[in-house]
C-alpha cells in the first residue's frame, strides 16, 4: 500500500515497500575524556599529546581516578536512534546498555591497567562490533610500587637483623654477667669456709686440752 502525508506543496506519497534499512556500519569514535568533569587537555606537555580520537593509551597519576568517557557513532540518519554498549576492561566483564547514552563515568579506580572499549549501532541496529577503545594506565603512588616495597622489605629485615644481634649480644652479656656474679659467690663461700676453718684451727690451738 500506498502512505499520503500532507505536505506544503501537497501530498507526500511513500511507499512502504520502497523504504529500506539503513546498512550502513557507523564508525565508533571516543570524543573527549574528563577527569573529575574537567577535559583532558591537548597539547606539548599536557596530558594528551593529541586528541582522544587519535590516541591510544592514557597514563594517569594515581589521584586522577574519576574519568568520564564520550562517544558517538558517526551515523547522521536520525542519529539520536544510535544505541551504544561499553564495558571497561579490567574493572567489568560484562558489557554496559547504554541504549542512547553517549557518556560513560567511573569513579574511585584503583591504581592498574584498564582498557575502555565502546560499540555502537546506527538508528536500524546496525553494530559496529569492532567499536573503539582507549587503553588508561593509573598509575600507583610510589609507596605501592614494587622498588618501594621492597626497598621496606629490605629494610625491614636489616632492622630485624640488627634487633637479633642486638637481643642475642644482650643475652650473651647478661649470662656472662651472672656467671661472673655466680663465680664470685662460689669464690666467696670458699673464702668464707677457709676463714671458717682456720678461725676453728686457731681457736682449738689457744684451747688446751682438759
């Protein structure tokens, strides 16, 4: 059958049979990252070096850990009907429904590797399944990377070493002290017994026998 619709000019006729799907498989391209809902700026010596769109990995510094992620499919045929999916990697194993919704914000990350992917359809469901994907690097304060910990480990046990010596060098100087302190007890019974004998010795010598 045929649809009429009025139109300025008169009527506009459509025929049903005539309309097809749009096919087309639109690109999917990453358009702007925030950190803490403040874009990630471009140029020499700013984070990025050139735009989202063109770059492939992003390092972060351990407190830049709230990062929202924009996307779009480029398909312009009622465009407000493009669906997309996400997931982050290293942080979800499922992929996020994020029907028309072309922001994606995560909060709090932990210091790691993570690699954002997005896919997105034109308004007839066509999907791009090869999507786009930005690789983030958070990278972990110095007190959790592996030179520090071991750098305490390694200090930790030349203090426990030192704590050992120190403990086994006391005891050493506290049992030679009280063998000293036990010899010269022993010393002194001896001297006190002779001094004993000898004071019988000489009482019974001054004593004549009866």
């Amino acid at each position: 059958g045929e649809l009429f619709f009025g139109g300025i000019n008169g009527f506009n006729i459509i025929v049903p049979e005539l309309v097809k799907n749009n096919e087309y498989v639109p690109p999917i391209v990453i358009t702007n990252l925030k950190i803490f809902n403040e874009n990630a700026e471009v140029g020499e010596g700013k984070l990025l070096t050139k735009h989202i769109a063109f770059t492939d990995e992003v390092r972060l510094k351990y407190d830049q850990n709230m990062l929202s992620f924009s996307f779009t499919a480029l398909n312009y045929v009622m465009a407000e009907k493009n669906r997309y999916r996400y997931r982050l990697e290293g942080l979800e194993e499922r992929w996020v429904d994020a029907g028309y919704t072309t922001t994606a914000t995560y909060a709090n990350l932990a210091p790691g590797n993570y690699v954002f992917h997005v896919l997105g359809s034109n308004n007839d469901g066509v999907w791009n399944e090869e999507g786009a994907s930005l690789r983030v690097v958070i990278v972990p304060p110095f007190w959790q990377r592996w030179w520090f910990i071991g750098l305490i480990s390694l200090g930790l046990l030349f203090i426990g070493g030192i704590l050992v010596r120190f403990y086994v060098f006391r005891q050493t100087i506290k049992n030679k002290l009280l063998l000293e302190k036990t010899q010269a007890r022993k010393l002194h019974e001896v001297d006190m017994m002779k001094l004993q004998f000898f004071t019988n010795v000489s009482h019974e010598i001054r004593t004549p026998l009866t």
